[in-house]
C-alpha cells in the first residue's frame, strides 16, 4: 500500500506548495503538515479569497480532509488560534483539525532569544525571528514543552523550570527578565482552547494506512533549506527534505507513493546565503514584481533570479522526487527572452555537479540557455497542449536536464489555475 503523497519545496521555499497541496487535497482524506512553523506561509486563492496559511495545513479548506499538524512541528499557539480564528470569521467550522500530542510548542522565551541571538551575530542568518529556531534547539536539548505537556498540569511547572534557566541566559545579553505569572496566565488559557484538537496522530495515521486512506504530507520551507542539506548555515532549522516527512509524522517509507516537489519558473530565495542565479538588475525586480515575490510570513522582497536546473536536479536526487509541479509559467512567459542555468562554471570549468559548500556556491557563475517568451494569456489553458510552442519547450527542457516529469503546470494564481498531466 503506497497510500501517501509528499509535496515538498524543491528550492529555497515560496514555491506555491499551497497550489499543489489544495489541488491535491480534494482527493486525500488526510493532509498532514510535517515540519516547521509560522516562519513560512501558503498562499491560496479560493474563489478570488486569498488565504495565507503559516501553520494550518492548506487541506483544512475541505470539511472532508482531516488536516494535521504533525509532531515534526513547533507551533505557536498564539497564531494557530489566530488562524483558526481567522477561518471561522470566513465560515469555516475548522473541526476537522487534529495536532500531535508530540508536536512542540513555542513559548514567548523563544521568540525573544532568537531576536536577541540573531541580533549579537556578526553574521547575520535572516531568521524570521518567529522563535522556531530556539523551540528546536529546546527540542534536541531536552527541555522543550510538548502540546501533551501544554494542556496538562505539568505545565507550570515546566515553564516555571524553563523561564529560570532562560532568564540565566537573557541575563547575559543584558536583557530583561521574563516574568512568570504573565506568560502562564496568557497561556493557559491558549492551552484551554486548543485541548480539544490534541490527540495521538501517529496512532490515527497508522490506521488511515492500514485502511488504504490517502494521506498527504506537506513540508514548509524547501529542501535547500534543509538542516542538514541546505546552504549551511543559511538554512531553517528542520528537515523539509523527504526524511522530514517520515520522522515528522511517523509514517513508514514503505507507504510512500509519489514525491512530488515545487518549484517556481524562476528562482528566488528570502534572507541570506548563496544564490548562484540571482539577479541584481532590472530584470531580476521585474521578476519579483510580476509574480509578487514579497514573503507572506514577513513581507520581505524576495531575491529573485533565472531557473536554476543544476541546484533542481540535487533537489531532484535527495529526495527521491517522482513528479514536478511548475508554478508561475505565466510571470516568466511575460519576459521577451527567459533565461534557465544549465551549468555551472567553477574555476574555469563547466560542472552539473551541485553541493551547498559556501565556498563552492560563491564562487559559481551560471551557464545558460535563453528560451523564447512572450507566452501570452495562459490561465485558460488546463491541457499541456494548449500551451504555445515556447512554453511547452521550456517545460520540456526542464524535464530533460532534472530527468523528471513534470506532472503539474500553475499558469496563474486561481485555485483553477493548474494543467494536470
């Protein structure tokens, strides 16, 4: 039984993951979100409503898809409450939602040390500052405070234990103390709201698998982000990578079907770190402009730049992806000339060979192709042969050089908007 789908990023994360994810949703009874927090967002239109989701999986627009939040991610109680909240005023009942007893929670300390520690870097990473980073490291550290912990009587005491030892560290920064009663006081009463959603999900998942249930994992951020195979340290601080979605649900390899991974006709990345292919000129703003490149979590600008194939094709190898989805075919289709990177020139030598060495990284120029634009309006088009000629070679090529189908097309930002192959 290969009854479960992984939708990933494929880049550096804002690919249109939450497209795909709502396209696909329809037909799966579960969608599980698997790593990461509120420090990244999936945009979908629903007719003409646009919602922007940082912790809700995108499945929780349909009241037959039960939408999970995995023990893989660290949530922020005050913004889950927010949105679903958000979703009701909309006319959503929001009961289908369930989180994993397992998941951990993050706490007002986070937050502030990772403004705190960001702040007394020399090397600044460009973390949203939403507290992720610190929740993990309590995770890994053995001290942090699962939902099973938020809504029972331990509670207290934990936070109480946490706050001391915090306060030790804030100290040394100069900051000021965090208090206590004002914290527990807040969020105990978050805790109230969100018991009835806690449950064992991992039991649930188990038995959606046994009963051949589809079940759809979906991952934040994007695999040249990853802990562990990203542009270290320019990375988040989880695995949205394909192991991510197995530790971050604890469904077996074994039931996994189709890797599907999202990229984006053009690059682009927020924050820091390397970039082989970005654009500091006319056309890499046209770029952001064109496909509203501005982060839904922070409203940064995005950096953007050409499609780059040999940084794909890694993306490509290390998570095993059996299928690609396309967005925003219709804002690189408004250019004249497109160009895509093919390879890569380091040291005076042409390479396809991709690893996120820093030094590597920097010292890279792309080699590439230029492809026919001016694709004109697509957004009618639901079938790959109603494409014109350009477009078709363009997505053609793609497949060529990542030796992957790709097996869905965005051509603008409707829900509707999609080919499927």
């Amino acid at each position: 039984m290969k009854n479960v789908t992984v939708v990933l990023g494929a880049f550096y994360g804002d690919e249109g993951k939450g497209k795909v994810i709502d396209y696909l949703s329809a037909d799966n009874k579960y969608a599980v979100r698997y790593s990461g927090g509120n420090n990244a967002g999936h945009s979908v239109e629903v007719n003409g409503v646009k919602f922007a989701f940082h912790l809700l999986p995108s499945g929780i627009l349909y009241d037959n898809v039960k939408a999970i939040l995995g023990n893989g991610v660290v949530i922020d109680p005050k913004v889950l409450i927010e949105e679903i909240n958000n979703l009701k005023e909309k006319g959503y009942k929001v009961n289908n939602l369930y989180i994993s007893e397992k998941a951990h929670v993050i706490l007002p300390y986070h937050i502030l040390l990772d403004e705190t520690l960001e702040e007394a870097r020399g090397n600044k990473l460009g973390t949203t500052k939403r507290g992720i980073g610190p929740a993990y490291c309590d995770k890994y550290e053995r001290s942090g405070i699962r939902m099973e912990d938020f809504i029972s009587r331990r509670f207290k005491d934990l936070l109480r234990e946490n706050i001391r030892s915090k306060n030790i560290i804030l100290k040394a920064y100069k900051k000021p103390k965090i208090k206590f009663d004002d914290i527990y006081k807040e969020y105990k009463e978050y805790a109230k709201i969100l018991k009835p959603y806690v449950c064992d999900t991992i039991t649930m998942l188990h038995k959606a698998v046994k009963n051949n249930e589809k079940i759809l994992c979906e991952g934040a951020q994007a695999s040249l982000l990853d802990i562990d195979f990203g542009s270290y340290p320019f990375v988040t601080s989880s695995n949205p990578t394909i192991g991510g979605a197995i530790t971050g649900t604890g469904i077996g390899a074994k039931y996994i079907g189709e890797v599907y991974g999202v990229i984006k006709a053009y690059s682009s990345r927020v924050g820091a770190g390397p970039f082989v292919t970005e654009l500091l000129d006319a056309t890499g703003d046209k770029i952001r402009e064109l496909g509203h490149e501005y982060g839904v979590t922070t409203k940064r600008p995005r950096r953007c730049g050409w499609l780059d194939t040999v940084a794909l094709s890694y993306a490509c190898m290390i998570n095993g992806l059996t299928g690609l989805c396309v967005n925003h075919l219709d804002t690189i289709g408004k250019f004249d000339k497109i160009k895509m990177c093919v390879a890569y020139e380091y040291k005076k030598k042409k390479t396809t060979d991709f690893t996120t060495n820093i030094e590597f990284l920097s010292n890279c120029k792309p080699i590439y192709e230029e492809f026919e634009g001016n694709f004109g309006d697509i957004s009618k088009c639901r079938k790959f042969e109603e494409l014109p000629i350009n477009a078709q070679k363009y997505i053609n090529r793609i497949e060529e050089l990542t030796e992957i189908p790709v097996k869905f097309i965005g051509v603008g930002a409707g829900r509707e908007e999609i080919i499927v192959r």
